[in-house]
C-alpha cells in the first residue's frame, strides 16, 4: 500500500474512533454525522495530496513494462506542478493562467469520460467533443500562436509558402523558445511526456499491441530531442494549414507513416472563420479487401493533395468536424486510413494541435 494512502487509512480509524466516541456522548448528534466528520478531517487534512491522487493512473497499467523503463516521468510531472498563477506574454488581451492549469488537468483526455465516444471500427479512434474546459480553451485560443509567428520559428519564408499548406512547430523548438506564451508550453511539455502516453495506453493498450510490438522495457523521450536515446518518441505540435485561395484539400485518403503509434488532432478553430467549409477529417475505410495504391505521379489528379489510395475505393464511414475544441485520436494500423475534407477560400487558417507517438524503428 502507498504510503499516503496508508497514512489516510490510519487516519480513517482514528477518526471514526474519535467522531464516535462523542456521538455516545451526545445522542442527539445525528446518526451518520461522525462519518461525515471523519471525512472532511481526512480531506482537510492533506487536499494536495488528493489532488496528487486524481488523475495517478493504475500501477498496473505497464503490466510488462516496469515503471523504471519510463524515464523522467516523476521528474516531468512535478516540474508542471510547479508553476503558479501568472499572466501569459505576447497577447493582446490579459489572460490570468489559473494555477490548476498544470499536468493532467491540460489533458486532452480528462473530459473523455464525459464528452467522449471510442469507436472500435473501421479502426480503433476516440472522438471528444468540448474537450477542453472552456476557461482552458479560451486561453489557449487567445494566445495561439500568429502565422507569421509560426512561419518565423519554423524557418519558413511566407512568399514561398502554397496555399493550404502544413506548418508544425515541434514540441523540441517549443520548449526552448522564450516568445512562445508559458501556458502553452505547459500544454505542449505534458502532451509529448510519458504521463500523457500512459493516459493513451490506459484507453488502448489492447489495440496498440495489436498493431505495434514493443519490447519488454522502452524509453520514451521526446521526438527529435531525444530521438537517440529513446525507443518511443512524443511530440505534441502547434500546427495550421494556411489560408486557401483556391478551393482544395491537404491529404485524399492516406495512412500515416508505420512508425506512428497514435495520432490525435485539437482543433483550434479561428472564432472570426466562420463562414469557410472544410478541413474536417474523414474516417474512411477501403470497400474491397485492399484498397489501389495510387502512383506516386497521379496522386495529386483527383483535385486534392497528396492522395495514397483511389478515392473510389474508399467509403467515408464518420467525419470529425473542424469545431473549436474538438479532439479525436486514433490507433495508426494498416486500416487506419483517413482523409482531410476540401477547405473553401479563406483567409484564415485551419489551426490544429497534432499529438502523436512514433516507435524508433
């Protein structure tokens, strides 16, 4: 037994013992009052320790995986616990970052229980609707970084950059850069830390074992930073699809790289792109037992990006709209095929948050 959780229980019995001797001596305290006393004792007796506790996955979570093969994980969690209350730079308006805002409570994943739907077919995905809690969101929204910013830190010339176009700022250049607002670093720290693979794998270990095999003990590092000395890599990225000006799709249905564990999107959705179409994610699955392999020099013929498979040999089977604070993730496999719908003319950008796990192959 912990050793927290061996100190309440102690405190439990004492309590109990304490509360009921007074109620012999006062019979007209309510039946049922010593417990409740007992109770607020217990809570008020360490309140940080209870909060420490709500979000600590099981201990068996890694059946085969000791937790010693996870490197940094206490390390990362309580470097996010340290932050307070403060005020977020390069916004416009003030933005007070409520000190709750740290480790688990940024999790993409904590309002899957309530707001969220997994689905097991055509392959294993989750979709959350208002993932985020709305005061999160909101500040996270309002301090999203500009494109120009992002074109800067990406080392992208804005003249020479297409139309619809992907742009991803990676969890490694945003740890180390001073302009990116703290709230966001918080968010994009514990997104690419081993506390948030391990929400992942809570949900979908049975699926992940299915398509990926992992070796008995690993390391998890974040990509690109520890791309050396890890088996498994994180990276949770600010990311936009740039303004259309011509009617158009970024992927046609496509799979993503067989090194890719899972992959989750965060819409972000600009409050003033209210009248564009498009950019939502299609969950598409082949209609025949395999699916025709464009060639490399046609995928581009059926009016939309780089697209993998024959558009007629794929049936769209659900479609996760681009709406501010949506999320879903799904378990990259060999049926995980999907696509991103056309965008209408627009002068806004398609802003998405893209977390994902790769197996150093």
């Amino acid at each position: 037994m912990h050793l927290s959780a061996r100190k309440h229980v102690i405190l439990f019995i004492l309590c109990n013992i304490l509360t009921s001797s007074v109620a012999s001596l006062l019979p007209l305290i309510p039946f049922g009052f010593a417990s409740i006393i007992t109770l607020v004792a217990i809570r008020g007796l360490n309140q940080d320790d209870s909060r420490a506790f709500k979000h600590t996955l099981p201990g068996n979570l890694f059946e085969d995986i000791p937790d010693t093969s996870i490197q940094t994980t206490e390390n990362e969690v309580l470097s996010l616990q340290s932050f307070g209350t403060s005020r977020i730079s390069n916004i416009s308006e003030n933005v007070v970052v409520d000190a709750r805002w740290k480790g688990a409570d940024l999790s993409v994943l904590k309002r899957y229980r309530t707001n969220g739907k997994m689905f097991l077919d055509p392959y294993p995905h989750l979709v959350i609707r208002q993932a985020l809690e709305p005061a999160l969101y909101r500040a996270l929204e309002r301090s999203y970084l500009s494109d120009e910013t992002l074109y800067n830190l990406t080392g992208l010339n804005k003249k020479n950059i297409p139309q619809n176009f992907r742009v991803d700022l990676w969890a490694s250049t945003t740890l180390v850069t001073d302009s990116v607002p703290e709230l966001w670093k918080r968010f994009v720290e514990y997104h690419s830390s081993p506390a948030f693979f391990r929400e992942v794998w809570h949900l979908f270990e049975k699926e992940i074992r299915k398509s990926h095999n992992f070796k008995k003990n690993f390391r998890i590092g974040t990509r690109f930073r520890d791309a050396t000395t890890s088996d498994v890599v994180l990276d949770c990225q600010i990311a936009i699809n740039t303004p259309v000006t011509t009617r158009s799709s970024t992927r046609g249905p496509h799979l993503d790289g067989a090194k890719e564990i899972y992959a989750g999107l965060l819409y972000f959705r600009n409050p003033k792109d209210m009248k564009s179409s498009g950019g939502d994610l299609n969950v598409c699955q082949c209609l025949k037992r395999r699916c025709t392999t464009m060639p490399k020099k046609e995928r581009t013929l059926y009016g939309v990006g780089d697209t993998q498979f024959k558009p007629t040999d794929v049936r769209v089977v659900s479609k996760v709209d681009y709406r501010a604070n949506n999320f879903v993730m799904f378990i990259n496999s060999p049926t995980a095929i999907h696509a991103v719908t056309p965008r209408s003319v627009t002068p806004f950008s398609r802003r998405l948050v893209n977390i994902i796990a790769e197996q150093q192959l």
